[in-house]
C-alpha cells in the first residue's frame, strides 16, 4: 500500500480537528483530572478522558489542548502557504517583466525542463494532452516536449525568449491538468 500525500494526511487531519469534542468542563479528584464534553442532552457531561495525577505538566497541557494546538497548527499552515504562493506570483511576474524587457530568462529552463521529464505525472500529461506514445521513457518524452515547443535543443529554453515563453505555458498547462 502506498503512503498517503502530505496534502491526504493533511486533510485527514483537519476532518479529525474539525471534528474533535472540544473540552468543555474539567473536573478532578484522586484519580487526576477528569475532561468532558457537552453531550446530547443539555444536563449531561461527556466524559473524553481522565488524565493521571502521575502525567507530566506538558504533556497534560497537550491533552487539554488537543483541539486547540492542531487547529493553530493548521492556521499557520495555511497563512504560510498563502504568503508562499503571493510571494511566487510576485517572482514569477518579476522574472517575465524582466524576460520581456530583453533580459536573460530568470530560471534555467533547461534544467527544469530536464527535470519534468523524468517525473511520471509530466509523462502522463504529455500522453494525454501531446498524443506521447508509450513507452514513457525520459528520452520519448524530452523529443516530444522539444517537438512541441518548436525547440530542436533544451538549451534554447534559457537563451529564446519566445521558447522560454512556451516552455512557461506548457508548464502551467501541465499544473492545471495535475490539479484536476
């Protein structure tokens, strides 16, 4: 069986801090302390779990946060992805205003190009979207991708502007085919 994404356990995640009772009363005796939830009935107090006198301070003050601290987690997840993505927007939109004002391309596109295809969902997108006939090796899929862009070298992908441009969208073409 194969192991699950960050992106599966992550949303795995989230259902399982969405759907945590919250602690809604703490009571405690001998036995330690006592964490219940609200039940059904408006009266009636859920007992979740008792924590030991025994239990460490830290490892107490986790179980009484355990909703709290995942979903604190996730929100920092989230604003840093958020911060992420505006910030590669602005890099990407940088490296096209100086691509178009005649400068070199910002990346090498030749490396990048080499990379994507050896990765097996690039040579999925190729045979779904540029007719890529099987076998999916490295090198069927590099002469297919220099047949589509027009290119008869990866090299010139860091030094055409224009086939640098196309390289740009056959990507971006291929992160939306992989989103869907």
């Amino acid at each position: 069986m194969r192991p699950a994404s960050a992106k599966d356990r992550l949303s795995r995640i989230r259902e399982l801090v969405a759907s945590a009772a919250p602690i809604a009363h703490v009571t405690s005796d001998v036995e330690g302390l006592h964490l219940a939830s609200d039940s059904m009935e408006p009266a009636e107090r859920e007992i979740i779990g008792t924590i030991p006198q025994a239990c460490p301070v830290s490892n107490r003050e986790l179980l009484l946060k355990h909703v709290e601290i995942p979903a604190d987690l996730i929100r920092m997840i989230d604003a840093a992805a958020k911060l992420d993505r505006r910030r590669r927007t602005e890099i990407e939109r940088l490296q096209m205003e100086l691509e178009a004002r005649g400068g070199r391309p910002a990346k090498n596109y030749a490396a990048e190009c080499a990379m994507k295809c050896s990765e097996p969902a690039f040579k999925a997108f190729m045979e779904a979207r540029h007719a890529l006939a099987r076998p999916l090796t490295d090198d069927r899929v590099a002469a297919r991708v220099r047949s589509v862009l027009a290119i008869s070298s990866r090299t010139e992908l860091n030094t055409s502007n224009e086939a640098a441009a196309r390289w740009r969208e056959m990507v971006k073409d291929f992160d939306v085919w992989r989103k869907r």
